[in-house]
C-alpha cells in the first residue's frame, strides 16, 4: 500500500488483542494482576507503533495509567492500542481495556493508558518516524489535540525531574 504525503490513518494501524483471564493471570485477592495486564498492554502498544512505522520501537513511557474496574477469572479482556499524535521519533499509543460481557457481547471499558513508543536504530538511538498520523474522524482529532496538551505536560514534567 501507498501513503501520500508520508501520512498513514489510525485505522492502518490500530491494533486489537483479546484474552480470557486465566489462573495463573490472577492475584491473591482473586483478581487479574495488575502487572499482568501492563504486560499485555505494553505489547499491544508495540504492535500498534511498529504497524505504523515499520520499525523497531521501545516504550519510553506510560502515563495516565487507570485501573477503573478489575477483571476476573475467565472474563474476556480486549485490547484496542491506536495512534494518537506522531512527534519527530516517538509516538503516542492510546491503550483501552474493556471486559466483555459473554452474553452481550457489549464491552465494559475497565483500564486506559497512554503509551510513548519510540523508533530506534540497531543500536538502539532514537530515528524519525518515517510516517505522520492524519486523523480523520472526531474522535482521532479529540485524541490528536489532547496529545498535543499532554506531550506539553511531559515537558514540564521532564524539565522539573518527575
Ligand atoms: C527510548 C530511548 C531510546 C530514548 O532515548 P532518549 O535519549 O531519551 O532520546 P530523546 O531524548 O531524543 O527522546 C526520544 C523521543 O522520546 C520522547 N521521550 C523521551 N522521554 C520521554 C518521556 N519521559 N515521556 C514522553 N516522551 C519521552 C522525546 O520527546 C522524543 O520524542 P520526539 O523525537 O518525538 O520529540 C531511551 O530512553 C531508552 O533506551 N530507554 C529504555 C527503553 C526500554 O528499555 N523500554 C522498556 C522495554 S520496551
């Protein structure tokens, strides 16, 4: 496939994982661990920036990392990483976690989290992203112009030593 411009949609790379909570993803209070679900997270978060990029990518850092509800043994848990803004060598990767109920079929959001996923060489040194984002619908534009505020509260973030 062909890009104009160097630009690629969300929807080229939106990446979606589903899981059914096992034993052995469950804590002592009987609850998937939390640990394990970053796990997961993180790996859908890869998939998604080297979808976009088509290269080899590190996280960096994850921020607004929420547990909102917890998940138990034998639920469904999807994954849905996409895009959000693409910066000179990094990128952020918003990363939803819902459970889905079985009878339904609807999707319960339970964790949210924003990845930054950066491109490196072979010696693990930031390259460019060869590709930008376009966002296209309301929703990816939201996201396009959040990124821009939070990418500005990383930097006051980094400058002051969090
Ligand atoms: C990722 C890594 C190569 C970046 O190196 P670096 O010297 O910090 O590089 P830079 O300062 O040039 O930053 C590279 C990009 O990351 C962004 N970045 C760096 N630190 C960040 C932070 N704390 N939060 C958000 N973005 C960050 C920069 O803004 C820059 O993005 P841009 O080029 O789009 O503007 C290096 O920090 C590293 O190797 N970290 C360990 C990664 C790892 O092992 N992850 C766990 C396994 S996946």
């Amino acid at each position: 496939m062909e890009y104009e411009k160097g630009l690629k949609k969300v929807a080229d790379s939106q990446s979606e994982w589903m899981k059914c909570v096992q034993y052995e993803d469950i804590n002592g209070n009987g609850r998937l661990f939390g640990g394990r679900l970053m796990e997961w997270m993180d790996e859908v978060a890869g998939i998604a920036a080297l979808r976009h990029s088509g290269c080899q990518v590190t996280t960096v850092a994850v921020d607004n990392l929420k547990f909102k509800k917890g998940a138990f043994i034998n639920d469904v848990v999807v994954i849905i990483a996409r895009i959000t803004y693409v910066g000179r060598t990094s990128m952020e990767v918003r990363v939803d976690v819902f459970f889905e109920e079985r009878e339904t079929g609807h999707r319960f959001m339970i964790n949210r989290a924003y990845f930054t996923e950066v491109c490196i060489d072979e010696k693990g040194k930031p390259i460019p992203v060869p590709y930008g984002i376009e966002p296209v619908t309301e929703v990816e534009k939201a996201e396009y112009d959040g990124a821009l505020k939070r990418i500005e509260i990383r930097k006051i973030r980094r400058a002051e030593g969090y």
